[in-house]
C-alpha cells in the first residue's frame, strides 16, 4: 500500500530550494501544499553604487541617446549631441519636441539605413517621435538639417540608395 493513499494519515515535509527562492512543501493525501519560506538567502551585498553606475550607462539622462525608442540603437557620433542642442536653441523650441527628432534622423541614416521619403518618415515619426508635440510636418526641417550634419560628418562613405 501506497503511504500517501486514501486511508494514510501521513504527510510529508520537505524544504524546495531554488536559487532565489526556499519553500517549505507539504505533501498529504488530499493536496500538495507550498508555502514560501521564512528562512532567508543569503544573494550576497547589494552595491547600490554599482548598481547606480550600471543604470546611469544603461539610461542616458542626456543628449539624443535619451531620446532613442531603444537605448543603444546607434551609435552616436562626437559632436551629433552638440550639434543637435545648439541646433534646438537656435530654433527657440523645447528639447524634449526636437530630440526625437534629432534620434530619428541619425536611426534612419545611421546603421539601420531606413527609408527616407516623406510618407514612410512621416509613418516612422508617428513610431518614434516619443513624447513630442510636434508633428511630422513641423520637425522635417529638423531632420533634414540634422540629415546634412551627419552626412558632412560621416566617417565612412554613405549607401547612395539613402539619397
């Protein structure tokens, strides 16, 4: 006869460790039962300063990289973010309106080489015009100029099917 059929009265206790995570289990006749458990693991010291300096690379609080729909989409060449703030202030318009704008344009012609006619950017801006104001029409200037910075700037010859 099995020990845990019907007619037993018996239980059976045991500790279920995972690599995060103690239970204590509890097996009877009628139900399996897991409870999490009061003993704690040891995970080691939290360096809140480590983990500060890990989020501060992964979330850039400043420059186009802030405004990228994914961070680290691509690269950011030296000068584009000065470039892009001096640009903004000499137009008189809020940063967080244009720094998608400034993000767009260096996605569609950095490493993802996307298409740039006024429909499908207009359709790209909708995507990833983040928490802007402005409409496609308004920010095309912005792009177009920001086009001209980069392509002056490159540092390798260009795809001639992006023009």
């Amino acid at each position: 006869m099995h020990p845990l059929n019907e007619k037993s009265r018996s239980s059976f206790k045991a500790d279920v460790r995972g690599p995060w995570l103690t239970f204590d289990m509890t097996l009877t006749p009628q139900r399996l039962h897991l409870q999490p458990s009061s003993r704690i693991l040891d995970m080691g010291r939290f360096d809140t300063q480590r983990y500060t300096q890990l989020l501060s690379v992964l979330t850039p609080n400043s420059g186009v990289a802030q405004c990228m729909h994914y961070p680290g989409m691509t690269p950011i060449p030296d000068g584009y973010d000065e470039f892009a703030h001096t640009h903004a202030e000499q137009l008189d318009a809020a940063w967080s309106d244009l720094c998608p704008a400034y993000a767009l344009a260096i996605v569609a012609l950095g490493s993802y080489q996307l298409p740039r006619d006024d429909a499908e950017m207009e359709v790209l801006w909708d995507e990833l015009g983040g928490g802007s104001t402005k409409l496609w029409p308004d920010v095309r200037p912005v792009v177009e100029r920001a086009w001209l910075w980069l392509e002056a700037h490159a540092s390798q010859p260009r795809d001639p099917r992006l023009s």
